[in-house]
C-alpha cells in the first residue's frame, strides 16, 4: 500500500457495486414519492383543520364529520404504507439484499 491510498474497505467496495446502487435506486423510487405523496396528505389535513373549519364540522352521520373521518383515515393511511411497503420491500428489496449479503460473506470468508 503507498503512502495517501487505502484499500478500500469492504463497506466501501459494496457500496461501489452495481448491485448495491440498484437497492438503493429501488428503495428511494418507492419510499422518497410515498413519503411526498404521504405528508401531502397529511398537511391537506391540517389545512383544511385550520382555514375549512366549516367543511371540516360538515356532519356525516350522528356526531362523525369530516374531521373525524379524515383523522382516521391518517391511521388507515399509515398502516396501508406499511402494508405496501412490506410487500415492495419483500419482491423488489429482499431478494437484491440477500444478494448482496451473501455476496459480502463470501469475500469476508475468503478473506
């Protein structure tokens, strides 16, 4: 090794991969436009709490209105993400980890 140059570490090596940048390609194309698309509808709710206070006090059936609905639709819509979040991360994460993990113990074994 000369002087002002490193071996790269493992960590580094993976990461410099095809297979390492295509994981994180596919994890920031669903989670980044989720998480947008997420506190979007989020501060839709909190516009409307603040400045529809009319259409938000509309009353639905017996006591529920608007913004009960749409408050409980925050916690279905949380849950939803995860759900469908898990199901990506099992067909599209999963296996290109694996992947690479095996691939890491493989070097770290020959090594």
């Amino acid at each position: 090794m000369t002087a002002g140059r490193h071996e790269p570490s493992v960590y580094e090596r993976i990461e410099a991969e095809e297979n390492f940048q295509e994981l994180r390609r596919r994890f920031r194309s669903w989670a980044f436009p989720m998480t947008a698309a997420f506190f979007a509808w989020y501060l839709l709710y909190v516009v409307l709490s603040g400045w529809a206070r009319d259409f938000m006090g509309v009353k639905l059936f017996g006591n529920v209105n608007v913004a009960l609905v749409l408050g409980l639709l925050q916690f279905v819509s949380t849950f939803w993400i995860a759900w469908a979040y898990s199901r990506y991360a099992e067909r599209r994460l999963d296996p290109l980890a694996e992947e690479i993990r095996n691939g890491a113990e493989a070097e770290r074994k020959s090594a």
